[in-house]
C-alpha cells in the first residue's frame, strides 16, 4: 500500500503543477479579454485571435482545472445520500464511482480525443476565422484533461482503498452548495 500511496502522491502533485497553470489561464484570459475591449473602443482594431486565445485559456482553465478540483474534493456531486451515510459508506460510494464510471470514462475520452488532436496536430489545421491561431494546442487539452482527470482518479481510488484498509484518513465530508 505504501507504494501506492507514494504514486498517489505523485499524481496529486503533477495535478497541483497542472491546477496552477489553470489559475494563471483565468488571469491571463481576464487580461487579454480587458486588453481587448480596450483597444477594440480606442483604437477600432480587433482581431480573432485575441478571441481564440481567450477560448484556448477557458478550455485550458476547465480540461486543467478539473483534475485538481476533484483532488481537492471541491466536485460538483450528485447528492442525494452521500451526506446521509456514514463514512465509511462515502469511501465505498466514492470507489464504486471511481471504478465504474469516473476511470472508465477518463480512458474512453482520453482515447477518443487524442486522434482528433493528433490529425490537426499532422496537419498543422488552423483557424478558419482571419486572424486566427493554429488549433492543435486548443485539441491537446482534450486527451491531456481526460488523462489528467482519469489519473487524479487513480490517485483518489488508491486514496479511498487506504481509508477503507485503515491506513490512511480520508476526508469524506462535503458541504452542498450555498444557492
């Protein structure tokens, strides 16, 4: 188990370094989206890669930012006995939901996303709008997000199987949203 928790907390730190980068995407699109306007009402000049740029960094914001988000318990949960059960009951209900949906599907779209990376990446594809950038940075978060994600499940899997073994405490309470 000691092995395990150690590459545990390899995948939770490369997810950290990944979740920071997303920090900065949020900044960096805020800043480019200010400095756009601006220049767009002072000047009259404006150009779609500005535009692309932004939906790049949102991308690279949510594909990620969700790895780290799940590392840090802070997921949008489908709550309707999570709170009600003991915790215990929580750790079983995270690892059934690691193990039939959440890894599975992780490795369905990390797979299904990286031919569509990889062709525009072949084919250097660009934008079709003037002004535009090339696309294949914007399609590689696609199977880096879905591979991220699927080995923060992993880490959070291995996680849960150490809190239902005793090794480990695993935090297991979650607050709803406040709406």
């Amino acid at each position: 188990m000691g092995a395990l928790l150690a590459f545990s907390r390899v995948i939770d730190w490369l997810n950290e370094k990944f979740g920071r980068i997303a920090d900065w995407c949020v900044l960096t699109s805020c800043l480019i989206s200010a400095g756009n306007a601006t220049v767009r009402y002072l000047l009259s000049y404006s150009t779609n890669g500005l535009l692309e740029i932004q939906w790049y960094l949102f991308g690279a914001l949510v594909l990620l930012g969700a790895p780290y988000t799940l590392q840090k318990n802070e997921h949008v949960r489908v709550d309707l006995l999570y709170m009600a059960v003991s915790p215990r009951a929580r750790l079983w209900i995270d690892t059934v939901g690691f193990v039939v949906i959440l890894i599975p599907a992780g490795i369905y779209l990390t797979l299904l996303s990286f031919p569509f990376f990889w062709q525009s990446f072949l084919s250097d594809e660009m934008s079709q709008n003037a002004g535009g950038l090339i696309l294949w940075p914007a399609k590689l978060l696609l199977p880096l997000g879905f591979a991220l994600l699927t080995l923060q499940a992993v880490s959070e899997l291995i996680k849960r199987i150490g809190g239902l073994a005793g090794v480990i405490e695993v935090e297991t309470t979650y607050e709803k949203p406040l709406q």
